[in-house]
C-alpha cells in the first residue's frame, strides 16, 4: 500500500518540486496540496493522510497550530514541520505541537523521503544539524524558553491574523468568535507578552516565527 501524502505549501515552486519527488517514489502518492494552514486541517481530515508534510510558515494558521490541529482529530495521520527556522525554539514548539519530524527547509529535497519513510515506520526523524542543537539545549542548565508558551491556542491564532493585517470583525468570522472576544484575546495578549499596541504584537508575531513577512 502506498504512503499516502498531504502537502501543505504557500509556496508554489516548492510544493510541485515535493509533489514532483514524492509522486517519483513507487511507495508514495501524493493525495492533496494546499496553501494555507486552514485549509491543510480540512484537506487532512476530509483525506486521512499517512503523512502531513507542512511548511511552517503557512498563512491563516501557522505550521504549529495546524499541526496541533491535525494531531487532535486525526492521532494517526503523523506531520513532518518543514521550516527555514533550525533554532531550537521552533523545533520544540513544533515537537511540543504534535510533529513527529522536523526538517530545514534547505535540506528538504535531500531528507524529505527518508523522513516520510522513517515517520511512516513509526520513528521521530530531526535534520542532522538539529539533533546537536536541541540536544545541547536540552542539557543545558538554562535552556531557552519560548515566549510564544504564554499564550492559549486561540491567542496564538488571533495573533497571527492580526499579524496579517486581518481586523477584528474579520478575525471574529475566521475563527467563530464575538468580536469582543477578539478584544479581549488582543487585551490579554498585551498584558502576558507587556507589550502596550498593536505594532509590537506585530513585531513579537514575526519576531518569533508565528507569521512571516511574506
């Protein structure tokens, strides 16, 4: 039986070049590709995927949420993060999320398909350069914590739209919310991360990779 595979991408050139390598394997077919991390949680739960690869980078949701979402509601299906990010905050927001694999962007064409076969079989698959660096983290005395854990889930997706330039009437359809609840998710926000307007929150957003400049 063939891996089934689910690319989540907003990149054009990079999610053909995956459907290109994966669609050349004869174990692997490629079920759906999509370009935002909303419609990654739809595409997946209306196809069961074996394997989510999923930019971290995606607009709407970003690669960790729609990972944590996935993970909720289909356990089975496993994620692999691609990411430009190699620090081990994000690979550890993106662990913590649910992946089971996290590759660097730059080495994806090289990894990806033993990644996706080393998942599928189970296993937890990090790029090479990673292992050392979550690893000396992980034993130091300090490690490095992740501002981004101060928030809900909810908080982390509002903060993204906004991020995106989205308003509060538009975020409050996005996500199913009253408007005042957007209000008091923004207000709240403030207060945990002390920042006092709506530029800082953009800034901490793409400071700490929940939306991108892009």
């Amino acid at each position: 039986m063939s891996i089934r595979v689910l690319i989540a991408d907003d990149h054009g050139v990079v999610a053909e070049g995956l459907r290109y390598l994966i669609q050349a394997q004869p174990d692997m077919e490629v079920v759906a590709c999509v370009a935002d991390g909303r419609e990654a949680v739809r595409s997946a739960i209306n196809t069961v995927p074996d394997i989510v690869l999923m930019d971290n980078a995606m607009p709407e949701l970003n690669g960790a949420e729609a990972t944590r979402m996935i993970r909720d509601r289909l356990p089975n299906t496993r994620v692999i993060i691609l990411s430009m990010y190699s620090d081990a905050v994000h690979v550890f927001r993106g662990l913590q999320a649910g992946a089971a694999g996290y590759v660097v962007k730059k080495s994806a064409a090289k990894e990806v398909i033993d990644a996706i076969r080393a998942v599928h079989n189970g296993e937890r698959y990090l790029s090479r350069p990673l292992v050392d660096r979550v690893i000396e983290q992980y034993a130091s005395k300090e490690p490095t914590r992740d501002p981004v854990d101060r928030l809900s889930s909810r908080e982390r997706q509002t903060l993204q739209l906004l991020a995106e330039g989205q308003g509060v009437a538009q975020i409050s359809v996005a996500l199913s919310l009253s408007p005042k609840t957007v209000e008091t998710y923004r207000s709240r926000m403030m207060e945990k991360l002390g920042i006092h307007d709506l530029a800082g929150l953009i800034r901490f957003a793409i400071q700490q990779g929940i939306t991108s400049f892009e």
